[in-house]
C-alpha cells in the first residue's frame, strides 16, 4: 500500500516522472529435475516475486492469498484499498549478485545457507571468497524473467564482487578478478537488450565498501 500510495504521489505531482521499486534478485534453480524440487523452485522465486507482482500488477497474486488461508493470516483489505492498489510503478530496480538451487529433500536443506533466501550450493559454479556463486548467465536469465513477467523497463542498481583486495606498496589493488566478475555480467546484460528486454542502466555496488 506504502508503495501504491508513492506511486500516486509521484504521478500527481510530476505527471511525467517516472517511479520504480526495489526488488531481491533472487533467481533459484532447482537442483535436479525431480518434479518436487521444480516445485519448491517456483515456491522459493515466488517469495521475492511477490512484491513485484504487487507492485507491477495492483493486486495480491493467488499464491500469496493462499498462503495467507493456509496460515491463518486474514487480510482486511476494504475496496478503496484495493482501488489504490492499482496504482503501479513504471520501472523495476533489482539486485542482482548471486544464484542458487533449491531441493526439497529435507537432509540437504539442514546444511544450505541463506538469509532471505534458503539455497544449497549449485556444483556447476564457481563461488566468491564469500561463498557466494559467480554466475554472469543468471543475470542473463534475471532479466529476461523479470521483462517476461512484468512487461517493465528494468534498472540493474546492484552487482559487484566481494573480496578480500590486496592493497599493493603503492596503495593500488590489482584486482582483476573483479574487473572479470563485472566485465561478465556486462555481457551477459547486453545480452539481454539483444533478447529484446529494455534496460535502463546499470549501476555496480560501491566498490570502497567491499
């Protein structure tokens, strides 16, 4: 609603402006192909997809409402509310710096990692000295399931490398690991344009802070 209700603001007081929202990049695979791992997949892109779809379509998806019957949650929306709902942002910002896979199977998720997001790691990446796996493609992948879903100019406003850097005697980092991670994802957003997604810009975390 907070976001609605900026939404209105932004388009009555600049009737040109445009205003976007902020969402997780947080693109699952499913670990393997058992029909119980897709599913969980879906369940797990569907817990940040669900402020965009709020946010870029004006109303509450069906799995969410299902989730709130199924857990006791009851909503009391008046129509006025679901009036203000529709108003709509014009653009998504996201961020995007990592992927990872989901299974069902109880035992592995014991040991998967996460804050918002619960993942095991995918054997087919390579991972950061944080441990966060180094996938370009997925950013690829990222954009064109946000343009599919949503239909709305994207805006990448966060993707970097952390690192532990070295500083050299004469206070530089030679740090091509990072000018590789970047270079990349760059790419792999071109891409994207290519595949007919519209991509505003691209703006990388702020380096000094890794």
């Amino acid at each position: 609603m907070a976001s609605a209700l900026a939404a209105k603001a932004c388009h009555d007081i600049v009737p040109e402006g445009k205003i976007g929202n902020m969402l997780l990049g947080g693109l699952m695979y499913p670990l393997s192909c058992k029909p119980d791992d897709i599913f969980e997949t879906l369940q797990q892109n569907r817990s940040w997809q669900f402020f965009g779809d709020v946010q870029c379509r004006g109303a509450y998806p069906g799995y969410m409402l299902r989730y709130f019957r199924d857990n006791g949650i009851s909503l009391e929306i008046a129509d006025a509310d679901r009036e203000a709902l529709k108003e709509t942002v014009d653009f998504i910002s996201f961020s995007y710096y990592m992927t990872g896979c989901v299974t069902a199977d109880e035992e592995l998720n014991k040991k998967s990692r996460g804050n918002i997001l619960s993942m095991v790691p995918n054997p087919h990446l390579a991972s950061s000295e944080w441990g966060w796996q180094i996938d370009p493609l997925g950013l690829r992948t990222l954009l064109n399931v946000l343009w599919d879903r949503y239909q709305k100019p994207l805006f990448i406003v966060e993707n970097g490398l952390g690192a532990k850097d070295k500083v050299e005697a004469d206070g530089s980092i030679n740090d091509d690991y990072r000018i590789s991670y970047l270079n990349d994802h760059l790419v792999q957003a071109r891409e994207a344009i290519e595949d007919g997604v519209e991509l505003m810009g691209y703006t990388s975390w702020d380096l000094s802070t890794w």
